[in-house]
C-alpha cells in the first residue's frame, strides 16, 4: 500500500502545482487601488476580474474591448482598462463567444466580472456588469495581472465614436501602451522596515 500511497501524493501535490501556476500573482486590489491615477474629465475606467475558483482554472481567454485584446480571464486576477466614454464592446471566447455591452459616461468606473461554466467540450465564458458594492467585495482578495491597462489619454486610445454609433465588431489591432508591475511598484509608498509587499 506503501506504493499507491505515495503515488497518491505525488500525483496530488504534481496536480497542486500545476494548477496554482493558474492563478493570478501580483499586488493584491488594495495596493493597486490605492496607487491608481485619477481618472481625467473625459476618461471612464473599466475594471475586467475573475473571483478565484478551481473550476475552469486552466482555461484564461483572452479578453477584448472594441475588438483590441486588453487582458485575459484568469482566476484570482483583474485589471483595468482607462478608455474614452460612450458605448463599448467587452467579448471572449471559448466554446462560445460572450458579448458584453455597455454605455459608461466621463469619470465612470464599470466593473465586468468573467466566470467559467460547464459546457459541451469546454467551458463557456461568461462576461456579466456587476453593481460596484458587490463587484469591490469580490475585488477585494484579487491579484492584479498588470495587463491590459491603458492611462487615459496614452496613445492608441481609439477616438471616441460618434453619438449613437455602435461599437466595432472588430477593430484592427494597434500597439498599446502597458502598465508593467514595475510602473505600479513606483507608485506605491516605500515599504517600512520590515514589511514585505
């Protein structure tokens, strides 16, 4: 019995750390919150996160807005997007494609949650706004991803379109300017003595 036992724990702690290479690693939401720039007169924020669960762990689509990628999906992760205010497009796919969209006016923060649920082969990605009560309580034990931000006014910022115009269905892609974790690390007051981040 010796044998299986080990084999059992061995496969265990192998299935431990592959999965924990899924979830998200960084600052936690209350550091990079608490660092964030203001946002502009004109600039709207959206914030994209996934709570932290096993199921669908492996799967992290990537995560566009108005047809440009801007992050992925991964549990125990989020991160934002600065963008001009107006009618956007939020879409990901896996066996599906969700379609999320959404009206934001200047100096708005939205909050999209992703979630993984059972589906034919894979599982299917969902993309749903939540109130921002509900979506800070679940932002609150989150890692930041450091991708997909982008500092209002940053170039590669699409134009605002016009009034009552729906957004692209998919646009071509454009080099955007991203926020590493050093960038935030810069931002946040310097640690006490003692004091790990």
């Amino acid at each position: 019995m010796g044998g299986v036992r080990g084999w059992a724990v061995a496969l265990a702690l192998l299935a431990a750390a592959l999965l924990s290479g899924c979830a998200a690693s960084g600052h936690s939401y209350g550091a990079v919150s608490s660092a964030l720039p203001p946002l502009t007169d004109k600039a709207c924020r959206v914030f994209f996160y996934r709570t932290d669960s096993m199921f669908g762990a492996a799967m992290q689509p990537e995560i566009l807005l108005d047809g440009q990628r801007v992050g992925k999906s991964q549990p125990g992760g989020f991160f934002y997007v600065d963008t001009h205010p107006g009618r956007h497009l939020a879409t990901s796919q896996t066996e599906n494609e969700a379609r999320l969209e959404f009206d934001i006016e200047p100096g708005q923060t939205m909050y999209v949650a992703s979630s993984i649920t059972f589906g034919v082969l894979v599982g299917r990605i969902q993309l749903n706004l939540q109130p921002e009560a509900l979506a800070l309580s679940e932002l609150s034990p989150l890692r930041y991803t450091g991708v997909g931000s982008l500092p209002a006014g940053s170039p590669g910022l699409a134009p605002a379109p016009a009034a009552g115009a729906s957004p692209p269905a998919a646009a071509s892609p454009k080099a955007r300017a991203r926020v590493t974790m050093a960038d935030l690390e810069a931002l946040l007051p310097p640690p006490s003595a003692g004091a790990a981040r």
